[in-house]
C-alpha cells in the first residue's frame, strides 16, 4: 500500500492539503529530504523533484539522488505543520509489516529455544468488528471469534476485545465531568465549564496545533479506552501472568489511521521502562489486507473464543448504549441526571440542528435547562463549535466529539463497499448493526470491578490517576520561511 493510499485513511481535520503537493507554504514538515553534508557554498543548491516523488540535487556532476527521511508519527506529533506531504512520509512501526516482523521474531526465538519471545497480545475496537462482520455477513460475536482464531493462527498469545477499557474510560468521565459541574462558579458564562471528549485524537491532535492553550483545558484529560487498555495490558497483565514485561508486543485494532497517531504520544510511554503501552496499531483495512496476503476468507477461519483479562468472566462482545463512537454522550448524560437531578433516563431524544452530524440532547429540571449535551461530527462542526467557544456563546455542558462524519462506524480506514449501495447506506447498516447489539452498561462491568479491586485501585487514587488520566500540550507554530504566505 502507498504512504498515499495510508494517509487518506487520516481523518479529514489532519489532511490540510492535496497529498500530491509538494512541500507547499501551506505545509510546514521538517524533514522532507536528509541532506548528510556540510554546506559549502552560500548560493544554495537546487533540488529537482521528479514525478514519482524522488529529489534530485543538481551539481557540478550531475544530478544527486537525495536520500528520503523516515518521518515517525511521534514527529508529525511534535510538529505545528502539516501531517503529511506526497510520498516522503514514512511510517515506521504502524503497520501489518511490522506485525509480521513480530511475528517472526516470536518463531525464530522459540525455534532457537529462547525465553525472550515476545508475548504478543492483540486488543479489538468494536467497530472494526462491526465493519469486518458487515462485510462478510457474519454475526459481531462469530467475526470476533474467526478474527481471534485468524490472529492466533498466525501467532498472536492472547486476543481480547477492549469494552473493559471503554467502560473504564466513561466511568472516569463521568466523575470528572460531575466534578466540573459541581465546581462551577455561580453566574458562570455559557461555555467557560465545557467539556469536550477526547477519545477522537484527530481531534485533539486538531486541537493542540491550532487553537491550543484556550481550548486545552476544555478537553476531559481521561485517556481513551485503547490508552487505556494499553495501561492494563503493559502493567497489569505481566504481573498477572508471570511474563515479563519487556516481551509483551501489544496491538491494538482500530477504525482510523489517527489512532496510531494517539498511540504515538510521548505521553503513553511507560515511565520506568519507556516502553509504549500501545506498540502498534492496525486498521480494519490491514486486516483485510492480512487475510488477503494470508489467502483467506474470514467466515472460513475457525472459530476461537476470545481471552480475558480476568479469568472467569464470557467473552459476548457487546456495546454500549448511544452512538456507534462509544456511546460517551448518552452515557454522560444518564449519569448527571441521576446523580444531580435524581432523574432515571430510559432513553434519549436528541434534537438534530444543522446536520445529521451536530445534535444536541437538554434536560429540563422545574421548568429549567439544567443539562445540554451535544453530539458533533466532523470537521465543519467541529469548526463551528470552536468558533462558539471562542465567542463565548456556547452553552453545552459535554459535547462528544469524532473528526468523522457520522462517527467511528465511518472512521477512514474502515471497509468500504463494492456494491453500488451508497456510503451512506453502509453508515446506516452498521448503525442499524450497532443498535442491534447485546448491550451493557460501563457501571455493571464485573470484570472491570475485579480488575480494579485485583490491581489495588479501589484507595490507591494517585497510582488510577496515572494509569487513566493524561494531558495534552500546545504545539508551537514554527516560523521558518515555508509557513510564510507569498
């Protein structure tokens, strides 16, 4: 697959210009070529690029070939500029390749007979699921369980889904949010005690470059649930099972190329080890694209059960209540108004504004608004909800942010059709999946509730706020010549 087929499967707010440019004034990238020699002229050197993206120094000899710097997603995170420009951007350790790397790595050290092979665990995103299950007519449960048996097959030790870990994340924001909604000033203006998800890191990664330290301290600081998972995998399962941590490879399933960017973070690296709690991420699409290179069907792989972090519990995969992007929204919802206004919600109606992608749900307490939340999709509305915090003039209280249209279920590397049906045919299908699901809420999660009381959590606040909470930082916007306007 071309780095220009992988980076159209970024969301949109992280693609800022055509992937065919070249590094334009309106990109900003810091390592287009590696140029290894010193410079000994003051008039410059002039640089050919040719059609299939190669560069050329023209001197005194001839033309030279440059040499094509590997870019990692952590540098597009340290960045203020762009995400991407044509070919010269590598990634590095996000991709089958590298799995397979891994997987070689585990046979040869068993085949010579050492105890370093790595222990590789793979953790699935629902949506995924859902896009892998629509596509080859199967059942959620039976592609979770093939794609299980597919993956152990070629070497994976544990494969688990990641619902722990979702419903772990909304319970950390539901505390948080009905902390910043206690602790809100009397007669404070609409929009200053806003809290915006942060499950999306498209969206944040948005966030931090362009508006960073006024919209910053909006954004809930509980990581989302991959981070999340990757914390239980990398620090709670070593211990667990006897396997020491420098050999556990964990990879994580997802349904957008922006959460390999969010697994990138500096801020997810294990502070004494320095190991990354999430070592690689892969799309729905890299998983097709495995069972292809694999020569294979997913409804003919066998069928496996999946594994759990705690023994004992099953293994149904099921949902959560509200939107197909983890449901952050109603759950939140739900839970303000029992907890503050002693109101049991059985169900929601959200009220759709502009577009199908922005709507907003309120709740009416002695004939006041005392909840408004709002579910908004996409960079337009993404754009627009800025635009209103910055003004002032935005009075949500939550708001559930994806940098897709219509959410994860659409997340730019999910399957897309081969039938003539539209895009929009295929959202409401897996919506329509979605809604389907066995589902079950995050406050009823036993294997959650003994993972934290097994792990010590229960009064160890300082060791929970590190293992779920995390920040965010201001990119500074550079100033060298590229990012002036001509």
């Amino acid at each position: 697959t071309s780095t220009r087929d992988k980076m159209s499967k970024f969301s949109g707010v992280l693609q800022l210009t055509d992937l065919d440019d070249f590094i334009t004034p309106s990109q900003d990238c810091i390592k287009p070529v590696e140029v290894k020699k010193k410079v000994t002229t003051s008039k410059g050197a002039k640089i050919k690029i040719e059609a299939d993206g190669s560069y050329f120094e023209e001197t005194a000899t001839g033309p030279k070939k440059l040499e094509k710097a590997a870019i990692t997603l952590a540098d597009c995170l340290a960045c203020s500029g762009c995400i991407t420009s044509a070919e010269t951007v590598l990634i590095e350790q996000q991709s089958a390749d590298q799995i397979y790397r891994i997987f070689q790595e585990k046979t040869e050290a068993i085949k010579e007979g050492r105890t370093d092979a790595p222990f590789i665990v793979f953790s699935l995103g629902l949506q995924p699921l859902l896009s892998l299950s629509q596509k080859a007519s199967l059942s959620v449960q039976d592609t979770a369980e093939k794609l299980t048996g597919f993956l152990k097959e070629l070497g994976a030790d544990l494969v688990m889904d990641t619902k722990l870990a979702e419903d772990w994340s909304i319970l950390e924001q539901q505390r948080e949010l009905l902390e910043r909604y206690r602790g809100r000033k009397e007669g404070a203006k609409p929009g200053t005690q806003t809290v915006l998800s942060s499950s999306c890191p498209g969206w944040v990664c948005y966030a931090e470059k362009t508006h960073g330290s006024w919209l910053l301290p909006h954004i809930s600081q509980v990581k989302s649930g991959q981070q999340i998972m990757g914390s239980v995998v990398k620090q709670f399962l070593p211990t667990k099972l006897g396997v020491d941590q420098s050999r556990v490879y964990h990879i994580t399933v997802m349904p957008c190329f922006d959460k390999k960017l969010e697994a990138s973070r500096e801020d997810f690296l294990e502070d004494e080890t320095n190991t990354k709690d999430v070592d690689c991420v892969i799309t729905t699409l890299e998983i097709e694209d495995m069972l292809n290179r694999e020569k294979k069907e997913l409804e003919s792989c066998a069928n496996v059960k999946l594994d759990t972090i705690i023994d004992g519990h099953d293994t149904v995969i099921r949902a959560t209540d509200g939107s197909g992007s983890g449901g952050y929204s109603d759950q939140l919802f739900r839970f303000m108004a029992k907890n503050e206004f002693s109101q049991i919600l059985d169900s929601l109606t959200y009220k759709t504004l502009k577009n199908a992608d922005f709507k907003e749900v309120i709740l009416e307490h002695d004939g006041k608004t005392v909840l408004k939340f709002a579910i908004a999709n996409g960079f337009r509305n993404i754009q627009n909800l800025v635009q209103k915090l910055k003004r002032k003039r935005c009075d949500y209280d939550f708001v559930e942010i994806l940098a897709c249209p219509s959410g994860c279920l659409n997340g730019g590397a999910q399957l897309r059709s081969e039938q003539e049906s539209s895009a929009k045919e295929l959202i409401y299908s897996l919506e329509e999946k979605h809604l389907k699901m066995e589902k079950s809420l995050p406050e009823n999660n036993l294997q959650l509730q003994e993972l934290i009381k097994e792990w010590g959590l229960e009064t160890n606040t300082e060791k929970r706020q590190k293992i779920v909470m995390t920040e965010y930082h201001e990119v500074e916007k550079m100033t060298n010549g590229l990012a002036i306007k001509w």
